[in-house]
C-alpha cells in the first residue's frame, strides 16, 4: 500500500511540475510573441481582439435591419419592414445576418483569416458572430460551413468557413454538419465578378450529400461563411439543402457588403 501511495504522490508532482513548465512556456511565448491587434498588429494585453481606434472603425451592425437580409437601415422604418432588395428579390433561406459592415477592418481580419495564412483569426470573428445570431441559437439548428472545393481546400490548407463553425460549435454547444452539402464543381474564384457573374458562376454547383438526406431532412440549418457579398453562394447552397430535405435554413457572416460599391472580394 504504502509503494502505491508513494508512486501515485510521485504521478501528481511529476504532474504538477510538468504544469509549471506549460505554465513557463506560455509565458515565454507571450513575452516574444505578445498579443496585437487582429486588424492593424499594435500590441495589445489581450490575445484576440481588437485596438481601441480599429474597434472604433468596425461597423457592427445594429439594429434597426431588414429582418430578412440583415441590411442596416439609416433609421427605424418600423415592425416587419423589408428592404427594397429583400422586396424585389426574396431570397430562398429565412434570414441572413452578420457581425459587421464590410470595410477596412472587417476587410483586414477577411483577407487574413482567408488568404494570409491566419486561421487562428476565427476565434476573434466567431465572438462577434455569436450576437449577431443570438436570435438563431434557441432553435437548436446544425451549423454548415460553405465548403471549397477540394482542389481550393488542398491549395489553401483550410476551409475558413469550417473553421468559423467550429468556433462558434464551441461557444453554443451545436453540432457542425460539413458534409450536408458538397461543393462538386471547382468555380472561377468570386472576386471581381458581377452580381449576375456571380450567380452564374455557383449555379449548379452545390448539391446536398445523398447519403445524408435522412439525417438532413426536417433539420434547421444556419449556413456559415466569412463575407456576405450578393448572396449568390449562400443562395445556392440553400436550394441545395431545401432541394434535400431540410425544414429551415439562415444564413450567418463575419462581415456582408452594404455598399454595391464595395464588391472587392
């Protein structure tokens, strides 16, 4: 008994030394690599966030906003009011929101999290996410990401789509469904097309996976991708996942494009 004892003692304080080095390690970590700002890099004391002058240039979006595509309004139009995109073209899924207006921030922390190798990005993106759809989470839905096509995926390394759900899984508790839809068919990339470009350029690109229809079926789904620009991807993958069975489908981004003008990604 007293062997046991001794070695179970000796377990817990190689335990507790090994704990001590992590604890060292992380602490020299912090002292070459101290947190920055996740959009301009000034130091910052913590990890994962934003300076004080680039969070005042985030325009977050607020209420009020068109219920069904989540456009800012300059003033409160009233209950229920619509915006004229929402009006002249309904989209297929219920709701579209997004943490922020896409612009030189938002922009910034795209273009990082996407193309600059950062993927550690999504964790900062994902916090803001998370109000942004509050009003979708007591319903319980499964989170698809947007997937690439595996070509893109293999070139880029990961899907920054996947990543945000799995971040914003860890923060709600719901469950990450990547395979409910496919991407199986490699597309022109979407930056410098058209709205109409853009439309023909996915069309026909998605389809919901045929050996997950019964598990699709009467499923509520919330769509994740990182930039909400004419809605023709989201829109697309949508039909895809109706066209499969599922009941009820929202959209939720980082950052969407408020402005036509600003059709840069």
């Amino acid at each position: 008994m007293e062997i046991g004892g001794g070695e179970v003692k000796g377990r817990s304080a190689l335990t507790r030394l090994g704990q001590g080095f992590g604890r060292l390690g992380l602490a020299l970590l912090a002292q070459l690599y101290p947190p920055v700002c996740v959009s301009c890099g000034q130091p910052l004391v913590k990890a994962d966030s934003l300076c004080a002058a680039c969070f005042a240039d985030l325009r977050q979006i607020k209420a009020p906003f068109c219920p069904v595509l989540g456009l800012p309004f300059d003033s409160d139009p009233g209950p229920d009011s619509l915006s004229a995109e929402a009006i002249a073209d309904p989209p297929p899924f219920a709701r579209a929101r997004a943490a922020g207006a896409y612009g030189n921030v938002a922009g910034t922390i795209v273009s990082r999290l996407k193309y600059g190798d950062h993927p550690e990005l999504a964790r900062f993106c994902a916090q803001l996410m998370l109000g942004a759809g509050a009003e979708f989470w007591g319903a319980r839905p499964v989170l698809v990401p947007i997937p690439l096509h595996r070509q893109r995926l293999r070139f880029r390394r990961y899907n920054q789509s996947m990543i945000l759900a799995q971040e914003l899984a860890r923060l709600t508790g719901l469950e990450v469904a990547p395979h409910f839809v496919r991407r199986h068919r490699k597309t022109r990339q979407q930056v410098g097309l058209s709205g109409d470009g853009r439309q023909r350029n996915v069309q026909g690109t998605f389809s919901a996976h045929p050996l997950l229809l019964e598990k699709l079926k009467g499923r509520r789904v919330v769509l994740i991708d990182d930039v909400y620009t004419t809605g023709a991807t989201v829109k697309a993958a949508t039909r895809a996942l109706k066209r499969g069975g599922a009941e009820h489908v929202d959209v939720l981004s980082f950052a969407r494009v408020v402005i036509a003008g600003e059709l840069t990604i």
